[in-house]
C-alpha cells in the first residue's frame, strides 16, 4: 500500500488538537514528544503553533493561542504562556454536526478504536450512534470460519466479488488473515489462478469449510508480504487524485508512493482490467483523472459516457 503523506488538512485538524494536548498534559510536554504523538517533524510543530500564536481576537487585539515560542527554541518544550484565552466551545451548525457525527461512526469502524472511551463519549454528545455491532458479529463470525480452516489446512468455498465486479462462486485455501489499513485480507492459494492472491473479507460472502485438505501446491506457494500485489497480466497506469478521495490507492497495487503535485496525489497503480478501474473512478465523482495509457483514459471515457456521467462544462 503506498504511504500518503500529510494533508493540508491533516496539518490543520494536528493544530486544533494541540491546545488539548497541552491541557491533558499540565501545560508542559518535550518537542521530541509532541512530535512522537502526532507524527509529525520538529520544523512541521513548529510552523504550527507559530500559525496558531497569530490567531488574534480583534476586539481586544489578544492572541487565543500564547505559546512560549522561546521555550520551544531554547529549552525543548511545549508550552502555553498562559491559558488558551477560548473558553467557550464554538457554535456548530447542524450540517457541522452531522458531518462530525458521520466522521466519528467512520472512526468506531476500525478495530483499535472501537471500545475506545473518549471516542464513544464523543459519539454520544453528536448524537452519533456505533453501527458495528451487526457488522462486528457477520465480520467475527467470517474470520472464526476462517481461522478455524487455516489451522486446520482444509479448503473454503465461499461467495465472493472481485474486483472487475463479477460473483461468483469460489474454492480457496487459506494460508494466512491480514490486517491492513483497516482493512481484513485473506491470503489464500486460488485454484482458478494457480497462485496466492489476495481477497477482501468484505467482499466474501457465506464461506463454509470443506472436507478436502490443502493440497501441495497450495503448502509450497510462495507467500509474499505485499497485499494486492501486481500480477504479471495486470497493466500501468498513472493517475492524478484529489486529496478527498485518496483512499483510492488502497484498491489498486502499486509499487512507490503517489506524489503531492500542485496539490494532487499522482501516482501510478496496477488493474488488470479497464473497466474495473473505470468503475472506481466514476465512483469517486470526478475526484480521480486517468492520465495514462490512452487505452486506459478511453476506457474509462466510454464508461462514463454509458452511464451518462457528466460534468458542467463550465465547471472551475
């Protein structure tokens, strides 16, 4: 999976939480370990709380933020001069709070923060209610079978989508359950391919274990650490990606990290079939541009065109 780096807006939701962080810490904490928490660099901290230091209210000509620049430069450490002068929490429209309220039941959907306390009191002030209990007991269920039939070494059958958009149904042997970005896959060997290939338990539907063991083939095959790794028959192409939808590298293989250009995320990707890759991108409304081959960018034209995908021509 390439690794995308941080946002403009990351940066600025990092700013926002930094008062916090100060107050949960009685005011003082090291550079080095300000920097640890929030993955940041020590020249990235800095620029932050001096953006911040020049928030001024304009009715008493004060700054909100006072942070001791000098202490920061000099010493090490993070620190307030004097209490952040907002007192207050800040009116939220209701189009805000719902946006928040949608932000936090997509955070209660990763594993890790699930039962997290401060995240679930967060959902309960915005009215935001966890949604995963279904999805927590099919998904438990999924990766139980499965378990059970690697440490067994017995094959699966199962129903599954790949990524052209197909169902089918489908024998698999599994070898291994990986965790990445958020997202569960199973390694298995594949019969119909002949090698391990990587399926998305989200996208596999009522596996059920078989009697049959997993053959030598399937004991032998080579088991690489990459997920979605590109197969030989899978083609090129380059892509330019807003930041809003840069989710979309995790659906493709790619072997480098996508580039920020003039802010856009361009990168190259591996699909083995145009038409899957043209579904992702109408999907993502505009968000992402095909740029090369010109087989590709064609593709992709003419799927949007049959599914009357357009934009307004004077569109900025």
């Amino acid at each position: 999976m390439p690794s995308v780096g941080l946002t403009n807006q990351d940066l600025f939701g990092i700013s926002l939480s930094i008062s916090g962080y100060l107050q949960r810490n009685n005011n003082k904490v090291s550079v080095e370990q300000a920097c640890e928490h929030f993955d940041i660099t020590k020249s990235q901290l800095r620029k932050l709380i001096s953006t911040l230091f020049t928030l001024e209210n304009l009715k008493t000509t004060d700054f909100y933020f006072d942070f001791d620049l000098d202490a920061f430069d000099k010493k090490g450490i993070l620190k307030l001069n004097r209490q952040a002068l907002i007192s207050q929490p800040p009116k939220l429209s209701n189009q805000q709070v719902s946006a928040l309220a949608m932000g936090l039941e997509y955070l209660s959907n990763f594993e890790e923060l699930a039962d997290d306390p401060e995240l679930l009191q967060l959902m309960k002030i915005f009215g935001a209610s966890p949604k995963r209990q279904a999805q927590e007991n099919e998904k438990g269920e999924l990766l139980s079978i499965l378990r059970e039939s690697i440490t067994n070494q017995k094959q699966i059958t199962c129903e599954y989508i790949n990524t052209k958009g197909e169902r089918g149904e489908r024998r698999l042997e599994p070898l291994r359950i990986d965790l990445v970005n958020g997202l569960y896959y199973l390694r298995a060997f594949c019969p119909k391919n002949l090698q391990v290939r990587s399926f998305r338990l989200d996208r596999m539907k009522n596996p059920s274990i078989t009697d049959a063991d997993l053959t030598k083939k399937a004991k032998k095959a080579f088991l690489s650490e990459d997920i979605n790794a590109a197969t030989d028959e899978e083609k090129l192409v380059e892509v330019s990606v807003d930041l809003q939808a840069k989710d979309f590298f995790r659906s493709f293989s790619s072997k480098q990290a996508p580039q920020l250009v003039e802010g856009r995320l361009i990168g190259k990707i591996h699909t083995g079939d145009y038409s899957s890759l043209a579904r992702h991108v109408i999907a993502r409304g505009g968000r992402v541009r095909v740029l090369a081959p010109r087989e590709a960018v064609e593709a992709v034209a003419q799927a949007a065109q049959k599914l009357n995908v357009s934009t307004p021509e004077d569109e900025d």
